[in-house]
C-alpha cells in the first residue's frame, strides 16, 4: 500500500490506489485537483500518462510529470514508470505503474 499516493490523490478511506484498475476514475479524480504537465510545461491529457501509453502499445513507458495542485498551487514532480503484464499466452494482462516523488531533486535543479 502507498498511503503517500493514496493521500496525493486522495482516495476515499478504505481504498487504494494500488487496488484501482479503473483509469478513468482515476482521471476524474485528478482532473478536478491537478493540471499535469509534461517536463516542458504543457499540459497533459490522460491518454499521455505511462499506464495509457503501455495499455496502448503493450510496451514499457517512463515520463516525468508536474503535478499543480488547482487549490492552492502546490506542485509535485513526479516520475512515472509503466511496464505491460503478461499472461502464459504474450497478451497484455494488466499494465504495472510505479511513481517517484523527486520534486526535491527537481527544486534543487
């Protein structure tokens, strides 16, 4: 469990990210708390994000992300990492995504 991520996204008590497959639930969480941007500061649809891109193409996918929390401004950087899961037969099962918080490294750039 990741209470961190929980808490970030703010998922309801008794939930968790980890046990969330529902991406778009996900999205309309998020989407009324953050602007997410992509390293060059332009704005980010949810298609754009790792676990999208991996659903999409079945292939590994890393980006780095800046959240801006809407309410009061607050950003996270965040780097996240998405591999495809297989089952016995090659197809893609479930998509992995892991997430780092490095906005320390990112404001002492």
């Amino acid at each position: 469990m990741n209470n961190q991520a929980d808490s970030t996204v703010q998922v309801p008590d008794g939930k968790s990210l980890h046990q969330t497959v529902d991406l778009e639930w996900l999205h309309q969480r998020t989407s009324g708390i953050y602007d997410v941007l992509n390293e060059s500061g332009d704005l980010i649809s949810m298609e754009e994000t790792p676990a999208k891109e991996t659903f999409r193409t079945g292939r590994p996918s890393e980006k780095i992300l800046h959240f801006i929390r809407k309410s009061d401004g607050k950003h996270r950087w965040i780097i996240a990492n998405s591999s495809p899961l297989l089952d016995d037969a090659g197809n893609l099962k479930m998509v992995l995504e892991t997430s780092t918080d490095i906005t320390i490294q990112k404001q002492a750039e």
